[in-house]
C-alpha cells in the first residue's frame, strides 16, 4: 500500500514541474497604465528565473513602428525580472510591449500588454 501511494505522489509531483511555465507577475509600467512621464526601462517580472539570451521584449508605439531599445538583461539579484533600457524618452502616446520569456527549464511563453504616456 505504502509503494503505492508513494507512486501516485511521485506521478504527480513530476506532472506539476513538467507542466510549469513562466508566466508575467507584474510589469513596469504595467498594462493599462498612464504614465506621467516617459519611463527609462520596462521592467517586467515572471514566475520563474528567466534566460535573457533568449527571451525578448519589444516596445512598438500605436502605429506599429519599433521603439530602440537595449537587450533584454535580468536583474542581477533576481533573475525573474526582465529589464530593457529604453534608448530616448517616449513621447505622448500609447505602446505595446510584446514579450517573449525562456525560463532555465526552457520553457517559452509569450505575451503582450499596452500602456500609455502622457494624458
């Protein structure tokens, strides 16, 4: 009996850690919201550690066009966030950031949210 329950613990304690993906906790600035003035960086922060040589994130403003922006780097103390420099200030307008986060276990998720500058 004992072998048995330890068996059904052990399928799903490795069904649970296959099916984990990294998933956005939080972001900065975060969806929806209108910031006063132009941020320096996006800050977006995930579920688990990420790899930022292959994960991305990208900033395009509300006609499309691609905003310049540094590499996407971790946070040396937390390897969850995600940090790109922006390379100039935004102007008034509204942004899409579109992401794409490779966690240490390989697992790719991806997403994206909008958020405002100025009034």
């Amino acid at each position: 009996m004992r072998i048995l329950i330890f068996a059904i613990c052990a399928v799903g304690l490795i069904a649970t850690c296959a099916g984990a993906h990294p998933t956005l906790t939080s972001a900065t600035p975060g969806a929806g919201v209108s910031a006063a003035s132009s941020p320096t960086e996006l800050r977006l922060t995930c579920s688990e550690d990420v790899v930022p040589r292959f994960s991305r994130v990208t900033l395009k403003d509300q006609g499309g066009k691609t905003i310049a922006t540094g590499p996407a780097t971790t946070e040396p103390k937390d390897k969850k966030q995600l940090v790109v420099l922006l390379k100039a200030p935004l102007t008034a307008g509204s942004y899409t950031v579109e992401w794409h986060a490779v966690s240490e276990d390989t697992h790719a998720v991806k997403g994206q949210y909008s958020f405002k500058v100025g009034p």
